[in-house]
C-alpha cells in the first residue's frame, strides 16, 4: 500500500511516499504553501499521479504530549486533505523530525542553504518511516 505523509507547515509542506509495498519512505518533494485550495488541489494531484492509497499527517505535539493550536491546526488540515482527495487520513507524532533532518544533513555535509530546502521533506521522511515501521510491527509476522 503506497502512503503519502505530509509535514505541514505554515510556510511549506514537506512530503514523502512510500514505496509500492508501503514498506519504504523516500523524500517526495516541497511544495510551498499558497492557498489552501490550491494545496489541496496539488495533493490530490500527486496523490492521484503516485496511486496513493493511504495520507498520513504529521502531528506537532508538545514534548510532553499534548495537542495544542498548531496539533488542532495539522489535525483541521488532515481532515480536509481526507476530503479533496477521498483517501483515509492518520495523523503520527512529528516530534523531533525536524531536528533529526537537520542532524542528518549536517552529517551528509550539507550546506545552510542546502539544508532549508530539503528539511521538510526529510523530516515528512523520517516521519513515515516512523509510521509505517509502526504498522508493520502491528500486522501479524510483522
């Protein structure tokens, strides 16, 4: 089952696929916000162009937990992406995604410059990764 997670942000929503078997996350692309219609209409897009299957949204608890303005603001997102695109929303703690991106392009040698553009889809990488890593230990043989 091929999943698209999106890391939304306020200026730019980081997204990554997986791989057909739902088993891989790989970076997918940056798009920088417009209007909320014109997000939603180039998620259903990729969706649509990768046979997306399942959408998972990355959800910004605090560190110890709890939902606040901008969990509720991923959360009223997520549910309209469910609806212009028609596919099955979840939402996974994005905690620490971002500053384990950062972490990991440091280490690959990434300039400042370099590192903005490519945090975002990092981070909704590493994000997927976490979630479909999760579904797998939860199926049976998994």
């Amino acid at each position: 089952m091929r999943v698209l997670a999106i890391d939304p942000g306020t200026v730019r929503l980081g997204l990554a696929l997986s791989d057909p078997s739902g088993i891989i996350a790989q970076p997918l692309t940056v798009l920088k916000r417009r209007s909320e219609a014109e997000d939603l209409t180039e998620l259903a897009r990729l969706a649509d162009e990768h046979g997306v299957e399942q959408i998972v949204v990355g959800l910004p608890r605090t560190m110890d937990g709890r939902l606040e303005a901008a969990a509720q603001d991923a959360q009223t997102f997520g549910a309209r992406v469910g609806q212009r695109t028609g596919r099955p929303v979840a939402y996974w703690d994005e905690r620490l995604t971002t500053v384990a991106a950062e972490r990991y392009l440091i280490e690959q040698g990434k300039r400042r410059s370099k590192r903005r553009q490519e945090i975002d889809r990092m981070a909704a990488t590493l994000m997927l990764q976490g979630y479909l890593d999760y579904q797998r230990r939860g199926r049976p043989g998994g």
